[in-house]
C-alpha cells in the first residue's frame, strides 16, 4: 500500500473546504490502494482555527486515512527540527523562506513537501481553499481519481489508464511525474474588473508577463489564455492525455507531483502570485511525462478581495508576479533549452542545474523590469479611481519592488541548492500529531 499527501494550505476560513477535501481522501481510500494523509497547513487566526479543527474532529474515522492539522506554531517547530538535522549553513534564513511572515504561495506548498517526505508519502496532491468540487448527478468529481491512476508509473504502465497518448516513444521508460487540470469559473487572478473597464489597459499589463521579444501576436495570445483556466464549460464526461503537460493547462489548486517536488521546491517569494508554479515549468522544460485530465475545480472569490486593503494587497501581489517575470522567463527559456539534460542518469531533475540558472538570472539587468513599472504606472492611472491611487503607491516603492524581486529570486536558488539534503532530513523528522484524530 503506498501512502500519499493530500493538503490543503489555509489562511482563511474554509470548513466547507475542509470536509470536500476529506471527502476526495475517503474516495481515494475507497477506491485505490493508498493510505491517504490529509494534510491542512493552517495559518488563520485563532478563532478561525478553531472554527477548522472542530471540522477535523468530525472528519469520519477510516484505518486508511491519517488527519494532521498543523498550525504555524506546530509547522515552525518541524520545520526548525529538520533544518537543524540538514546541517544547513544558514538555519535562521532557511526557516524564513519555508515560513515567512508574509503571504507565500511556494512557501506553504514546499512546508507540504516537506512534511509529506516526513511522512512517507510519495506523492503530494495540492488544493486550494478558494475552490470547490465540480458535481454530476449529485456526485462530486474528484481530481484525485486521475491522479492516482498513473501519478508515479512508468509512462508505458499509465498508458493503458488514460484516453489518449500524446507522448514520443523515447519518454515512455520515465515515470509520470505531474498530473493536474484547471479550474472553471472566476478569473484565477483577481483582474476581471480591469478587463470590464479597459480592454485595451487589461491587454497591456497582462501582456507584461510575456518575453520582451515576444511578437504582438504571441502576446495578444497569451492574454487570451492567461488565467482563464478551462473556461465555464461544466464537466460532464472524463478525458485525459498522456503527454508533456503544457504549463498554460493545469493550475495549482488541481495537481499532484511525484519525485520532482523531491528534488526542487517552490520560489519562496512573498506576496507573489504565480510564485508556487514552478515546477510545472520545469516538468514541461524537461520533457517528463505528465497526465493532463478535466476534473477542473471551479474557483472562486473570498469576500476579502473585494476590501480596500484586499485590494491593495492584491494588486502589489499581481505587480511582484509581473516583475517575476524577469527572471523566470530567462530561466524557463535556459530550462527548455537544455531540455532533458536537465536530467540525471537515473532521470531525475538535476537540483544544482536548475540552481545555477536562477543564480545566473538574478545578475539580469534589471532596466526591463524598471519599464514595466512605467508601464504599470501608465496603466494604473489611465484606469483612474483607487488604481489610480494604488499607482502613487507604487510610485513609493518602486525601488523596494525591484530589490525584492531581484532578492526573491536569490532566496529561490539558495533554497533550491539546500532542499535535497532537507528533504532528507525531513525523512527523519517526528511530524507533531494532531489531538484526538491519529492511531
């Protein structure tokens, strides 16, 4: 029986979200030969928190299913354990990246790899808490059902599994390393009121995240596809691929990884959306086999967004996204041009490879991303109202916001240089239980 992760990262209340995930551990339970380790990473106030572990509590027993709810005081304590075991040359700063003050996305997904190797898990499959689960007649449709289908064999076994291959012949001896889908529903960022008011503004500033010597075309394309997921199409039928997964087709709250979170984590970047898609990147740029499904979960919107300082927050988080894009675009581009050497002889991603690109990437001149906030500083305005006023904010940082981005992307390589000697130690570090749930 293999042991897998299923986790769901928090910092809002979401016990509805809660039971649906432990639900999809019931039906993995059910129906495949797994014991299942529902993970939530919770990082909500205390009333919140409290709100979730009475919803844990009522989680039904089942022999193949192990509950951990671990707030941030439980998670830092791991995480303070397995550095220390790791040997690590810059403990304290080791610990700020995998947990930092700010809101992370990569951050809380790698603190799940972690705890997930601790565990004995060989797959994580991430969810989000601003998702749901697609239903017919009544039934919820659960990514993990494709997941657990081919996640981890050999392309050649999960062949038989999936409706269709798309995969070249030399690739089939590798192992399934990514298996995801999208969403439907709500933009996956929060900029469609942009789009209401300017077309043309709402082209532009998506438009940045695009290589400078892109052509118009390819970036009028790209703003087409960009955070749209699946679209509004309701499932109603399972169909999936066997393939090298384009990065533009899955998204981060319906995936599921096998080996490569082992071997490279998550930017650790604050207040950056985006910055927990990495490794889809680097699955597509190494040509690894992946299965692409359509269980798409619906995304939603929290209530917090639609404040004036979710406003702000959210903005400067699409901004840092946006000045990101310097260095990962250099480095996706090396990634896909080195291709499968990428890979060890036993086809693993080699960690120190992609290390030395994002050590490489950060001596970039940072002159393109100055005009991207000239950019942005146009854009904002032209829209008036309070983007007009966010826009005399970015005024004020605008070389915080470049140093940042520049140090975001140092953090990464440093973190990624470390992470195999710390996902080691993780093997050997007691993860805390949870009271009154765990055998």
């Amino acid at each position: 029986m293999r042991r897998i992760c299923l986790t769901l990262p928090t910092n809002r209340p979401c016990t509805a979200t809660i039971t649906a995930v432990a639900e999809e551990a019931a039906y993995a339970a059910r129906h495949f030969d797994v014991e299942v380790h529902l993970l939530i990473l919770d990082s909500c106030p205390a009333p919140a928190y409290a709100e979730h572990a009475e919803t844990v509590r009522r989680i039904p027993d089942d022999p193949r299913i192990v509950v951990h709810h671990l707030d941030e005081v439980r998670q830092r304590d791991f995480l303070r354990r397995a550095i220390d075991r790791s040997a690590a040359t810059k403990p304290d700063l080791l610990l700020e990246l995998m947990l930092p003050a700010r809101l992370s996305y990569g951050a809380c997904t790698n603190r799940a790899f972690l705890l997930a190797a601790a565990l004995g898990c060989e797959s994580v499959h991430r969810r989000d808490s601003d998702s749901r689960y697609q239903a017919v007649d009544g039934e919820p449709v659960f990514p993990v059902h494709h997941e657990l289908l081919s996640l981890g064999r050999r392309a050649a076994d999960a062949a038989p599994h999936v409706t269709e291959t798309a995969l070249a012949a030399d690739r089939m001896d590798r192992r399934v390393a990514m298996v995801g889908s999208s969403f439907v529903g709500e933009l996956s960022v929060d900029i469609g009121e942009i789009l209401r008011i300017d077309p043309g503004v709402y082209h532009d500033m998506v438009g940045l995240w695009a290589p400078v010597d892109w052509s118009p075309e390819q970036k009028r394309e790209l703003v087409e596809e960009s955070f749209r997921g699946a679209g509004t199409d309701a499932f109603t039928a399972d169909h999936s691929t066997l393939t090298v997964v384009d990065p533009m087709r899955v998204d981060m709250c319906n995936i599921a990884f096998h080996g490569v979170h082992e071997r490279v984590p998550l930017p650790p970047a604050t207040d950056t959306i985006g910055s927990d898609y990495f490794l889809i990147h680097l699955v597509h740029d190494a040509a690894l086999p992946g299965v692409l499904h359509n269980r798409n979960i619906v995304n939603f919107y929290t209530g917090e967004r639609r404040t004036d300082s979710g406003f702000v927050a959210y903005q400067l988080r699409f901004v840092k996204f946006l000045l990101s894009m310097l260095y990962f675009n250099f480095v996706y581009d090396r990634m896909a041009g080195t291709g499968t050497s990428l890979l060890d002889e036993q086809g693993q991603v080699r960690a120190a490879a992609v290390a030395r690109l994002a050590r490489e990437s950060a001596g970039l001149d940072r002159s393109e991303n100055v005009r991207r906030l000239d950019a942005l500083d146009a854009a904002y305005r032209e829209l008036g109202g309070r983007y007009a006023e966010f826009a005399d904010l970015l005024e004020r940082r605008r070389e915080r916001l470049l140093d940042e981005a520049r140090g975001d992307i140092e953090d990464f390589a440093l973190l990624t240089e470390a992470w195999e000697p710390l996902v080691g130690a993780a093997r050997r570090t007691y993860v805390p239980r949870t009271p009154g749930r765990q055998r």
